[in-house]
C-alpha cells in the first residue's frame, strides 16, 4: 500500500512540474557547409501547343530560335521567308540540382513561358541544356509539359482555371554533370545554425562533445560550428547520420514582432511581452455624403437648369477604451488587451509602434 501511495505522489508530482522545452534535432536545427541545392536555368522552346503558342509578330525571339534550331537540323529556310507560327512558344526552363546528384539521375523542371502565349499545355519541351552560375550545362531538359489549370473561350468568353503558361515536367531533366563536393575536407565539417544564436550553439558544442568525446566541436562564432569528423567516407556518413539525430534544447528566440504594413497582417512569438502600460484608442470616421439637386427655372422665362451639389459632412467618434497591461504580461494577455480595445490589424500597427516609442513593448518591430 505505501509503495502504491508513494508511485501515486511521484506521478502527480511530475504532472505538476513545468514542461520542459521541447528539443529539436541538430537535422532540423543546423545544415552542413557544402550539402546545398544548385539553381540551374536555360533558354528553350516548346512545340506542339494547339493554336495557344507566341504571336510570333510580337515575340520575334521565337522565331529566331526556330530558324537556328532548324539550321541546327539540316534545315535552312530561305531569305526573307516569314514565319507565322501558332503552336511554339519560347520558354525558360528552372531546376535545382541536389546535393551530391551524379550523372544519369533525374531531377524535376519547372518550364514558364517568356513571350505572350496563351497557355503551355499539351506541349513538348524540345531538349533544353540547363546551366549553372559557372555557364557550365550539368543537365539537359527535355518532356512532355504538364499544366495544372485549364482554360477555354468561345464568343468572346472567356473562362481559366489556375496558371496556364507555367507548367512541370516530373523528371523532365537528366544530370550530365556532378558538382564537386569537399564535404570532409581535412576531416572536418562545418555545422551552421538556421538562426544566429549564441546560447544554442553553445548548447550543441556541449551536446556533440558529450556524445563523442572532447573537443571534437569547436564554436567559431554565433553561427559556425566546425566538427571533426572520420577519415574514411563510410565512417563519416555514418558518423553525420548520428549527428544529425542528436537533440539538443535551443535557446528561447528573441522577441520579434512582423508587421506587414501592406496587408495589415501581425505575427508576434510566444516571448514578446509588455512593460506596465495603459492603452487607448477610439475611432474617428468621416463621412462626406454628395446629394445632387436639380433646379428647373418656370416655363416661358427664359432660365436654365442648374445642377447643384447638397454636400453633408458627418464626424463620428466612438467613445475609447482604457485598458490597463500588467508588467510582464504574457503573448496571450498582449493579444486579449488588443481585442478589449477593438484595435483593426491596421489601427495594431500604430499601437505597436506607439508601444515600442513608449519603452512598454519588450520585442523587436519589423516592417515588411
């Protein structure tokens, strides 16, 4: 029986106790220097569209590239020949290449088109080199396009579904060419925060040494964390794979507010709070209101009509609200003091600026 009570207290015990923070996995935390994507792009044209393609007397690029395509065949057109083409258009071909992708893969492109056509689908991307920032081709494109919306008119109707001159080719591009890695290079690795924190990166030096031993983490700054690392290849996957799954506890972020004064959208975190305060705020509308009146003169006397305008002009102002925010006050009683005033998203922006002006907002303002 008291071994019974005394589980039962140690139970309840741990349910009153403050949850701890949730730990995260240095996958989700950090990226390893050198294992990135690689943006490619090329020029290409696609064939085949049913009467949606580029006016080509207003896209003359479409038709140069035709013709030089078609000399590229064998094909040479006569001097001075005019093309009038309906089913091509000329398009820019996007991908990134993967990290450590080799020759032969295949990766997923994303064709848009560049001149006026009305609409990519059912039409085939003819084989397209795809560049890198170096102007070296690493892969070449090549597919039958696929478009996601649909789009059809008839007596001057028109009717669309999503984007027609954008469209996808899954797998449409075949690696020719590998980037050169230097993952491991002096058996080291570099390890890099998402986020510049200093106290998290202290926290993963502390949890990577504590798992493999002693000064195998090095802090280089706020950001960096260099990491030795095994000789051989098969050692280090192995070795970054246990990496990548060790948790580590990071740092509370710091206290930001986004303000988007376009939309009107705010976006706080869970760590801005307020500073004792009180805060005010009321409506002022004005309505202009124009009624026109017409003034016709008596018959037979000669006058004219006169048009005039009976303008009102209305203030309104509803009455405001004082509402008082303890110090320390939380996300949550930040967010039910701004309902309790009745503040817009639009009327937020000032108080907040008003707020952070005043020394009571514990967060930093962003404008975007």
């Amino acid at each position: 029986m008291r071994a019974f009570l005394k589980t039962a207290a140690l139970a309840l015990s741990l349910t009153l106790l403050p949850q701890a923070v949730q730990a995260e996995r240095l996958k989700d935390l950090t990226t390893i220097a050198g294992v990135r994507q690689n943006q490619l792009s090329g020029y290409g044209i696609v064939v085949g569209l049913d009467g949606s393609g580029d006016q080509t007397t207003q896209t003359p690029f479409t038709v140069q590239s035709i013709v030089s395509m078609l000399q590229a065949k064998g094909v040479n057109m006569p001097p001075g020949t005019s093309l009038q083409l309906k089913n091509v258009a000329a398009v820019m071909v996007t991908a990134s290449l993967p990290a450590f992708a080799q020759p032969g893969q295949t990766i997923d492109i994303t064709v848009s088109s560049i001149g006026n056509a009305k609409s990519l689908r059912g039409g085939t991307l003819i084989m397209t080199p795809l560049q890198g920032a170096d102007n070296q081709v690493y892969a070449m494109a090549q597919g039958n396009v696929l478009v996601g919306g649909v789009g059809a008119q008839a007596g001057g109707a028109q009717v669309q579904v999503n984007h027609l001159s954008v469209g996808k080719i899954s797998g449409g591009a075949t690696v020719e060419r590998a980037v050169a890695s230097n993952l491991g290079e002096n058996n080291q690795i570099r390890l890099e925060l998402n986020t510049t924190d200093f106290s998290t990166v202290a926290r993963v030096v502390e949890a990577i040494n504590n798992h493999f031993g002693p000064d195998i983490a090095t802090a280089l700054d706020g950001r960096v964390i260099r990491v030795r690392s095994p000789s051989s290849s098969d050692q280090r996957v192995a070795f970054i794979g246990i990496l990548e799954g060790l948790e580590v506890n990071p740092s509370k972020l710091a206290a930001k507010v986004i303000m988007n004064a376009r939309t009107g959208s705010v976006v706080m975190n869970q760590t801005v709070t307020l500073d004792t305060c009180a805060i005010s705020h009321g409506n002022l509308s004005v309505t202009i209101s124009s009624d026109p009146q017409v003034n016709q003169p008596g018959p037979f006397s000669g006058g004219q009509t006169v048009v005039t305008q009976n303008t009102q002009v209305e203030v309104k102002k509803d009455p405001g609200k004082v509402v008082m925010v303890k110090g320390g006050a939380s996300l949550a009683e930040v967010v039910k003091a701004m309902n309790a005033i009745g503040a817009s998203p639009q009327d937020l922006l000032s108080i907040l600026q008003a707020l952070k002006a005043a020394g009571s907002l514990r967060a930093e303002l962003e404008i975007i």
